[in-house]
C-alpha cells in the first residue's frame, strides 16, 4: 500500500517535467568552493547540473593571494584554488554559466528561475552557495572614491599604497590581517576601531606587535570620506571620547567590518536568520523550502573557511541527487527529458565572445575613428591580478549584449603607451570614452556595478 502511494507521489511529480524546456535537474547559484563542489557531486550523482558564476566568479577566493589551510596543500593561490575546482566540475559534465539570478519563483515545480539576461532555466532542485559581501560603511564619499581610495581588499590592493598613509577600519581578525597585508607596503597603518576594544582574538592582537608600522585609535567612528576630485585626502572621524570630530589624513580606506550574507534575492521565499544568513537543517543542508538547499558562507556564520565551504557544497550535492531519486528521477525519467534539459552551448548560436585586443596608440585611434558613435570600454588589466579575470570573464559576457559598447581589451604590461596616455597607475582600471573620457574606474566592479557604468554614459 504505502510503495502504490510513493509510486503515486513519484508519478505526479514526473509528470509535471513533461512539457518544461530549460531544465536543470541540479541547479547552482554561485561558483566559489561551495558551490563548485556541490556542481561535482551533483554530476557524479549521474545529474545534470548547471552552475550559475553570479556576479563575482569565483567569490571571495578569487581576491585571495596565498592559501595555507586549503586541504593538501602547504601554500596555493586562491584563484587556482577556484580555477581546480572549477576544471574539476567541468570535467564531469558541469555546465558552468556567466550571470546572475534575478528572480526564483516556488509557486510551481520545476522551481522557475530568471538570469538577469532574462534566459529562464527550470530548475527540479536548486543549490545557493551565494556566499557574503564585504560590509559596507555607508557614508558619504565612499561610493565616490570606492575603487580608487576605499577598498575592502588589501590582498588586491596594497601594492598601491607603497609609502602611504593608509586606515583599516574594523576591530575583528579581519582588520588586523588586513593591516599586516599592508605593512608590506604602506608607510603606516593606522586601524580604526569604533569601541574601545578590538573584538580580534587575542592572539590575532599579539601579532600586532611584531609590525611597528601598525598603530589603533579606538573610540573612532568614520563620518565621511574626503578628498579631491581623483584621490582620497582623509577620513572623517567621530571621537567618542573627547566628542569632537576630526579629519584623519590618509590616501586609502581599507574597510574590514564584516561581511553580509548573500541572501537577498530569496529573503521572501526562503527562511534566514535575523542577519540574513540561511538556515539549514543541520546536518543537511536542506532549507525551508523541499528541494532547495544551501552551502557556503550563505548559511555560515561560524566557521566561514573555503574548506568547510567545500564541505558543505559536497553535502549540498549529495542531498540535491538523494531529492531527486526520492522524487523518482531515475536514470531511465532522465534518458526521457534529456531534450529538454539545458544545454546552452547547444542551444544558443554561437557568439564571439573574445574581446578585441590592442596594444599601442595608433590601434585605439583606428578604432576610434571606425565607431566615431559608439561607446568603448577600455580595460586595462595585468596577467598576476585575480579581479582583472573576474572583471574580464563579466565582459565578455556584457559584449554579447546587443547594444554593448565596444570593449576592448589592454594588456597593461605591454600597452605602455597606452597606459602613459591614460595615466593608468593601477589594474583594474576601466575608462569608457564617448567622444573623450566620461568615466573613469579603478579596483573590482561587479556585473551590476559595470553595467550600471555603461548605462550611465548611454
Ligand atoms: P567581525 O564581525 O568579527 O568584525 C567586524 C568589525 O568591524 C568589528 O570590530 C565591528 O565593530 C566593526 N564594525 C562593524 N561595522 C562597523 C562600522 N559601521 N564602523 C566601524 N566599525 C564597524 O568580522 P571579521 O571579518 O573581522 O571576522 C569575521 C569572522 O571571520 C570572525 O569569526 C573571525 O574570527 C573570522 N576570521 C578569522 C581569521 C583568522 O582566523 N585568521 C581572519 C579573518 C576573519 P564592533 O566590534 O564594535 O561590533
């Protein structure tokens, strides 16, 4: 009697396949250690499964210099961390694709999900390993000077501030590796700290005191960021101690004042935390919603490690294929859909997706003088800089679009005349020029920060 009832349940819900297109039997949001390894046990699963890169590819990782605790290995580069995962997936049939979700609609089964290209995928079971952002502070200057003064990642950008006078704000462990970063570089290092105690661990603290470039304010509350119209001059400081406010002279703000989980876009359908970060169903990683699940720094606030983000992926995966057989989805249901599942190389026309390259003067102005209408989109990038890939991958996508500009690519270790022509002091840095210069940006921009750019100087 009760396997007549499951064979029941297992038949209504194959049925509801029969007439989707886009399907995805194991659908991934993010691309960073979580959901990459949960893309590879779907796959072994015997799954198809389709990872979608969101807008930072890579996550967090790819701004990672050296990695000391990833399993295995004494010393490797977080981007190859990433860039081994990924191969790793892909070469058991993962489908790994640029964009970013919009919308995800649980009303009906197959969950319906919408890219911000407006595809739509189907998805029978969806795993968000969406990870979390770096806080921000919310003040005045910071989105003006934010990639060319304020930061959140010293590992990308401390080689700019060579003999600098350069502030840290946070008081966690965070600040004070961000500061032993810099000291490699900066003249000093002052941390900022809003209390009148650090929250680091102690040990974290001692460390302080092998880096006498290093110093700490406490009771200081940021206010504002100032500066001239291209460069950061100081930040604004409440002190509240003597109650006065002040400008701190610095040329860069680094802020380490935590992170925000990533869960934003399903705040309304799935259950989090007062923060914002996923709950699980420990020691699953099965949400609120059936068939739904999450891994990664999405649904962790704890231990927030790539390799404990792994961990989770891999739980995620095998909980996604163990959904998908309790529903019935056999081998033999999935032979039956196989054409509808999808497949974008298969189904979408071939585009050129490799940007146009040059390297001196003459080559920009040939350009300039064939498109006298159109916007173009100069990226300078270097081959050692991780947010220059990230930012390339993203532009490659964006120069599908019908009406991308044209974007064109710089290599800024060989281009040197270009780099002296536009001043360039740093990678990334990216100018559009629409009849001269309209927008000038330095550091990492995600998809919705660059798109918002080009939209801007339509
Ligand atoms: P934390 O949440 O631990 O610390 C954030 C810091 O930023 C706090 O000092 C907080 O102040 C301060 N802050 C927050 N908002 C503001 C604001 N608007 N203005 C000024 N200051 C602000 O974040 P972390 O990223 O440092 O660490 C997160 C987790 O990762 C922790 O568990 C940490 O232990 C771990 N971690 C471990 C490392 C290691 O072991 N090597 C390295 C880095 C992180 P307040 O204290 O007043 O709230």
């Amino acid at each position: 009697m009760r396997e007549n009832i499951k064979a029941d349940a297992e038949n209504a819900a194959m049925s509801k396949l029969s007439h989707v297109t886009n399907l995805v039997p194991v659908c991934i949001i993010g691309s960073g250690p979580a959901g990459l390894m949960a893309a590879t046990y779907g796959a072994r699963g015997g799954k198809h499964t389709v990872v979608i890169e969101g807008n930072k590819p890579g996550g967090l990782l790819m701004d990672t210099t050296d990695v000391e605790n990833w399993p295995g290995e004494t010393m490797i580069k977080g981007p190859e961390i990433i860039s081994k995962l990924k191969s790793q997936a892909e070469k058991h049939g993962v489908v790994c694709i640029s964009g970013a979700v919009s919308s995800i609609d649980t009303n009906s089964w197959p969950y319906r999900i919408t890219l911000d290209n407006e595809t739509v995928l189907h998805a029978m079971t969806i795993i968000i390993a969406t990870g979390a952002s770096p806080r921000r502070l919310g003040i005045p200057g910071e989105d003006t000077y934010w990639g060319s003064g304020v930061t959140s990642c010293a590992v990308c950008d401390a080689p700019f501030y060579k003999n600098e006078d350069v502030v840290v704000v946070g008081g966690g462990d965070s600040a004070i590796e961000e500061a032993i970063q810099l000291s490699g570089f900066a003249r000093s290092i002052t941390i900022l700290v809003r209390k009148d105690t650090m929250r680091a661990a102690p040990t974290m603290q001692a460390r302080l005191k092998q880096y006498p470039k290093i110093s700490i304010q406490y009771n200081v509350e940021p206010k504002k960021i100032v500066g001239t119209v291209e460069t950061i001059t100081g930040i604004e400081l409440y002190n509240g101690t003597t109650k006065e406010t002040s400008i701190f002279p610095t040329s860069g703000v680094f802020l380490a004042i935590g992170h925000i989980p990533n869960s934003g876009f399903v705040k309304d359908i799935i259950k989090t935390d007062a923060e914002g970060y996923i709950i699980v169903n420990h020691p699953h990683q099965q949400t609120s919603v059936a068939g739904i699940f999450a891994a990664g720094d999405i649904a962790d606030k704890i231990y927030r490690q790539a390799g404990t983000s792994s961990g989770h992926g891999i739980q995620a995966g095998l909980d996604a294929v163990r959904y998908l057989d309790d529903i019935g989805f056999s081998d033999q249901v999935a032979q039956s859909v196989s054409a509808q599942l999808y497949r974008p190389g298969a189904q979408m026309p071939h585009q050129a997706s490799d940007l146009i390259s040059i390297t001196t003067l003459e080559e920009l102005e040939a350009l300039i003088n064939g498109n006298p209408d159109r916007i173009i989109l100069l990226d300078f990038w270097t081959e050692t800089c991780s947010s220059c890939k990230q930012i390339m991958c993203i532009l490659k996508e964006l120069s599908k679009e019908n009406d991308s500009p044209l974007i064109v690519s710089i290599d800024a270790d060989e281009a040197f005349d270009l780099v002296e022509k536009f001043m360039i002091t740093r990678a990334p840095t990216l100018i559009v020029l629409k009849h001269g210069i309209v927008a000038e940006k330095s550091g990492f921009l995600d998809r919705s920060e660059l798109q918002l750019m080009l939209k801007k100087h339509k």
